[in-house]
C-alpha cells in the first residue's frame, strides 16, 4: 500500500514529499547523516593535530 | 534494615525504592483483578470495574518506575558527583509530600471512581486519559515536587565532578520533566488530545526513558563489573544518538489513525523501524562487557543486581525492539491498533525495559545499605527472577496468541463492528489465551512474593563477603 | 603537522556532536511537523461544512449531517463522507455555541466516566470493550442491530443515550457496561461526541469496516 502514491486532504511540504515511494524517507535519512560526515572529518582533524 | 549509608541522599533513595516496591506488588494486584475479569466478567461488577482496576493498574506502574527512577537518581549522584546532594534536605520533605498526594490520588481512583461531565472531575478526581489519568490538582503536585528533584540533581552537578553519565542524565532529567506538561491540558478535540498525550507517553518510554536505562547501565556496568567509564561513556553517547535518532521521529507511529496527515505513516514506520537497532547495541554492549571482564577476573560485586541488568538488556530488546518491530509498520498496524497485540508489546516492553532494570537497582541499594562487598544470588533471588520473568513473558505469548485471534477474526475478516469484537473475544485462541495470561500472572505475583523476601532478608545473609 | 593514526570512531566527543546534531535535528524537525499538523487537526468550521470543504476534525455542527464511511479510490482507503442533513435528536439545525456545548460536554463525559479505561477512541485505550471510532455507524446500533429493539427507540440517538443511562439494562454479551451515573444530558454529550468522532478522517482505520468474511478477491473485486 505504502508504494502507490498518494493524495492528502492538505498540501504540504511534506505531504509533496510523501507522494513518492520512500521519498521523504530518504530525504530525511540523508539530511541527518551528511552533517554527521562533515562532524566526522573535522574530528578526525582535530585529533591528529593534537599532540 | 541496617543502615550504613553515609550519603543522605541514598537514605532517600532507599525511601523512594520502598514505595516503589509496593507500588510494584499494587500493580501486580490490580492486574490480577482485572485479567480474572476478563474470564470472569461478573466479578466484583458494579463494586470495582475493569476501568478501575485497569487505571490503578496503569497509574501504579507508572508511578512506581518514576519513584524508582528518582531513587536511582538519588543513589547514584553522590557516587558519580562525589559530593553530597544539594538540598537534600528539602528532596526528603518532597518525598512525603508526593507520597502523600499519590496516596490521596488511588484513594480516589477506588473510592469515588468516576464523577460529573466536568471541570471538576478532572481538576479533583481523574482526567480519564490513560497513563496520565491523575486529577489535574496532583498535575501541578507532581510538577512541584519534580522541580524540586531538578533543583536537587542540577544543583549537585554542577558543584561536583561531571562525568558522562551525569551530563546524560541531566539533559534527559530535564527533557523528561518538561514532557508531562504537554499531557496537562484539555481541548474537546480528540485527535489533538491524542496528538499531545503521545508526547508525553512516547517521548517518555521510547526516548527519555530508555536513554535514563542507558545511563542506568552505564553506571551499572562500572559499579558491577569494573567496566571502564571510558568505554561504557563512548557507548552512552552511541546510544543516546540512537535513542533519540530514531525515538523522537518515531513519535510519528502514533500518528497514524488518529486524524493527522498521512505523512506521520511514512516518517513515523521508518523512524520507528530503527528503534530496536540502539536496544541491539545495549544488549550486545552489555553481554561482550560481561563476559571481558569477568574473563579478565573482575568479580561480579552484585550477582542479582548483574543478572537483573542483563534482563533488562534482552527484555528491552525482545519487549519493546521485537514485539515493537511486529506491529510499527502502517500495513500491519491498521489490523492491530488497539487489540490484545498491543497488550502483549506493552506487558514485555515496560517489564523487560523497565522494571527489571529498576529492581536492579534495589539490589544495588541492599547492596550498599548493608555494607556488603559482594551480593550472592541466593535461592529466593533466583526464583524472583525466573519465575517473575517467565510470568511475564508467558503473560506476553498468551496475549500475543490471544491479539493474534482478535486481528483475524474481528479486524481481517469481520470488519471491525461490534458485534466482530464481541465474536472474537469468545473465540477459543482468545478465551484460552486470557486464561493463560492470568495463571502467568498467578506466577508473576508469586515471583514477586520471593522478591520481597529476598529484598527484605538478604541483607542479613551471611553467604555475602562483607 | 603531524599525521598520526587516529580514531575517530572510538573518539568520545565525535559521538557526542553526533548524538546532539541527531537529537538537535530531529527535534527542530518534530517541532516543524507539529506546527503543521497542528494546522490540520484544527477543528473545522460551520462555514467549511456549509460550503463541502473537507477537513480532517469537523466542526462541531456536523451533528447536524448524515455521516457515512466510504471508499476513496484516489487516497486507497476508506474515508469519512458528510452527507446532508439528518436530523440529531429532533433537529437538525443546532447552532455552532450549542452543538459546541454538546461536543464539549460528551468529550468531558468521555473523561470523566473513564470510558477509555475499557474502550479505544481512535484506536487507544483499554481493550476490554469496543472500539468507539466508528461507534455511531455500527450495525449494532443501526435498523438491523439490536439495540434500537432492546430500548425501544425510534432513533439511534435515543437508544445509545438510553443505553449510557442503563447500560447493564441491555447487554448483548456477558462482559457487560456498568452504570456509570450517567444523566440524560451527559448522555445526550456523549451521543454528539461519539457522532462527531465518526466523522474524523482516520486515514482509513478501521479498514473494511462492516464489510464480513470476504476473501481477498472478492475484496479486490469490490
């Protein structure tokens, strides 16, 4: 059921979003992961810049 | 019981732990009464209704795993911050006040039972919002007297040494107060009443909370084991983002059928897919650290309070990630919404990630109370828990046959009316699944029965190495 | 600068920017979806029921309609349908400050007499009684359910409020409802809640409701 699109009663972002399959899952798993790179490397640098 | 504490506050812990242990057999009680009228329906009809015992039942639970939430609080915070708490003083006089004001609270809940279409049931006698049914007066009691536990816990970590697990419980503490307010209030609109009170609930059991038992079996681990803060820390903060990564979106698998957009089906079965994935690294985390230590000859300072913390790590997995998991997807969940399926996720969830880590930290405060080096499983201790453990596990399985009968039968194929409903609670799965759920509860209580007397007696138990 | 082998993976502060960044996001995101899911469970207006604007929670003037429950092909379930006027108690012409009062005194009875205790609305609360969500387009309560016989009402709305006055007067199972002090005015509240909680859009909960024993081609052939 979840893999057919469909309409709500109100448009939203997120709502636009929902109409295709996994869309705004997908959507929101990569906006919380990429920053978690970025975290990731600037740690990695500061840890071998430290003595 | 002998008292050789030297910190106040866990004078006050072992307070808080007390009430919450009768609290736990109230709750037992209650359940037993209801599940008999489920088979039973005649009984005490009129006197002492399944919504009665059902609310005492519920409220119960709740209230004793805060009052063993706060007494962990207690416990722990001289021992993590060094220092004597700050106010304690004043945490004690809370303690009667709050004991007080939930004395008065069930009294009413038996006694008056329900009341008129308005304001003042709800200001004096119950909200009649599961979980959070307590009058509107005992709302601000409680909001009070938490705000004095916060001045209490705050107040300490800042002047005493800051570990990780402080600076965890601190925000979390924090986070957790503040949700109940999102419960107190009254709207005629029901599907914003529901909105808001699945803050309070799942923002509670699936995200604050369980980043408490994190933080709980953090300290447990150090204390019974000789785990490494350094490690057991990083892991805490692993969770946490876990925890609250997928727990805090996962509110949305609330949000299904309750009149809020279709959005919440799709953020609310993903988000909530990956709640079971950080109680996998707690249960992973918990069983390799064991089995380290110990294997590098660290003794077990606390054989029951250990094998209570690592039930807690598998329960929490099995009760509230795998029986969760079964019903988070919208496609299984619009056949399963509010039937015995949902029962069984809640019996193993609160148990296996709640209540077994809390009378972990009874042990704990025997433990210490008693001055004793290293706590020995005894027999009773071991009855306690399997029998307590099988209960409710048993309890589970039958609910989960008898839920199981229910969704076939009223929701798959007989269209969800009334009549369906009452066709499927005579079907033989779900009349022989309550019964079973009830004989279950029969040995849940009588675990809890050499609980008691395990608690209470051990202390004196001169097979300890004191 | 110096290159040493590092890692970050077991780096205490890397999880803890981590945990607060994930916390921090999904929080401010929660927060989001609320302001606009608030705006969408706002409850609707007698203007939007006059003028056939769906919302999601009606107003509380939708007493005055006929309610039906049918299958929506574009959203894939079943949704609420507003029909036309149907008379509630006598009249179908209660202004929005009485129907209002009506709503408001059913939802403080819903509270007061602790009905979630036993029954689910919408699905939550106790498993001991029925599901009330689609209480008001139950069979049972219909012309060839039993409860209009056993009260000897002409209309559903007399023979549920009649029912919450006496309910051990007329079981249909031996698991029976006990009085709960209900009054004929809390009764006739809670008749208008039930209605009204009818007409809330569920996103098709419960599903293929009413419809018995069909197998999944004849569901499909439907």
């Amino acid at each position: 059921m979840l893999f057919e699109p469909f309409t709500d009663i109100v448009p939203s972002f997120f709502g636009t979003l929902n109409q295709y399959p996994l869309l705004l899952t997908i959507f929101l798993h990569t906006v919380i992961v990429i920053p978690m790179f970025w975290i990731y490397s600037q740690e990695k640098e500061r840890l071998e810049n430290e003595a | 019981m002998a008292n050789n504490l030297k910190w106040e506050s866990q004078k006050l812990a072992t307070w808080y732990f007390t009430v919450a242990a009768v609290l736990f057999g109230a709750q037992l009680l209650m359940g037993l009464i209801a599940a008999t009228q489920f088979l039973y329906p005649a009984f005490l009809f009129e006197l002492f209704d399944f919504s009665v015992a059902r609310m005492v039942h519920i409220n119960a639970l709740v209230v004793w795993m805060l009052y063993a939430m706060i007494g962990s609080v207690y416990w722990l915070l001289p021992e993590e911050t060094g220092i004597e708490t700050v106010g304690v003083g004043i945490g004690k006089l809370l303690f009667w006040i709050l004991t007080a004001a939930v004395t008065v609270v069930v009294l009413v809940y038996i006694l008056v039972q329900v009341g008129p279409a308005d304001q003042s049931t709800i200001w004096l006698i119950h909200e009649g919002r599961e979980y959070i049914e307590a009058p509107r007066w005992a709302d601000i009691g409680i909001v009070v007297v938490v705000l004095g536990f916060l001045g209490n816990v705050f107040l300490t970590a800042i002047k005493g040494e800051r570990t990780g697990i402080m600076t965890v419980i601190l925000a979390d503490l924090i986070a957790l107060a503040g949700l109940y307010l999102a419960g107190m209030g009254y709207t005629d609109n029901i599907s914003m009443d529901q909105f808001w009170w699945w803050w309070v609930i799942h923002l509670w059991v699936e995200a604050t909370w369980e980043v408490f038992v994190g933080s709980l079996a953090a300290y447990g681990l150090i204390r019974l084991i000789g785990a490494s803060r350094q490690t057991v820390e990083m892991w805490l903060w692993i969770e946490v983002a876990m925890l609250f990564g997928s727990g805090i979106l996962g509110l949305g698998h609330h949000y299904f059928w309750i009149g809020t957009p279709e959005y919440w089906w799709e953020i609310g079965a993903l988000f909530s897919s990956l709640e079971p994935l950080p109680l996998v690294a707690m249960f992973v985390h918990v069983t390799y650290d064991w089995g380290r230590e110990t294997g590098q000859g660290h003794e077990v300072s606390n054989s029951p309070a250990l094998a209570w913390f690592f039930t807690n790590a598998f329960g929490n997995f099995l009760g509230a990630g795998i029986w969760g998991f079964f019903h988070t997807l919208p496609q299984v969940n619009i056949y399963t919404h509010g039937t015995q399926f949902t029962s069984a996720h809640g019996h193993l969830a609160f148990y296996g990630a709640y209540a077994t880590i809390l009378i972990g930290m009874f042990y704990i405060a025997v433990q210490g109370t008693n001055n004793i080096k290293q706590l020995k499983a005894t027999f009773d201790s071991k009855m306690a828990i399997f029998l307590i453990t099988l209960g409710v596990f048993g309890m589970t399985i039958a609910l989960t046959v008898a839920g199981y009968g229910q969704v076939l039968v009223e929701r798959a194929q007989m269209g969800a009316t009334w009549e369906a409903f009452f066709i499927s609670q005579d079907t033989l799965w779900f009349v022989q699944g309550l019964g079973w759920r009830l004989a279950m509860g029969v040995v849940t209580l009588v675990g809890f029965v050499y609980l008691i007397k395990d608690l209470l007696s051990t202390g004196k138990n001169p097979i300890h190495v004191r | 600068m110096s290159k040493r082998t590092v890692s970050v993976w077991t780096d205490v502060r890397f999880w803890q920017r981590s945990a607060a960044w994930v916390t921090g996001f999904s929080a401010a995101l929660l927060i989001w979806l609320t302001f606009d899911t608030m705006g969408q469970i706002q409850m609707g207006t007698d203007a939007d029921l006059k003028a056939g604007i769906t919302k999601r929670v009606p107003a509380a003037t939708v007493i005055n309609y006929n309610i039906d429950y049918k299958m929506d092909d574009h959203r894939g379930h079943e949704v609420p349908v507003i029909g036309g006027k149907e008379k509630f108690f006598g009249r179908d012409d209660w202004s929005p400050e009485e129907a209002q009062a009506l709503l408001d005194l059913g939802k403080l009875g819903s509270q007061a007499k602790n009905c979630m205790n036993c029954h689910t609305l919408l699905g939550n609360g106790a498993y001991y009684a029925p599901d009330l969500t689609k209480a008001w387009l139950d069979p049972a309560w219909g012309p060839n359910g039993p409860y209009l016989g056993m009260t000897g009402k002409d209309t559903k709305e007399e023979a549920m409020a009649e029912f919450l006055q006496h309910p051990s007067q007329y079981p249909t199972h031996s698991r029976m409802m006990p009085d709960l002090g209900i009054t004929a005015e809390e009764a006739k509240g809670l008749v208008a809640f039930l209605k009204h909680m009818s007409s809330i859009d569920t996103n098709g909960f419960p599903r293929n409701f009413g419809k018995k024993d069909l197998t999944l081609r004849e569901k499909k052939a439907n």
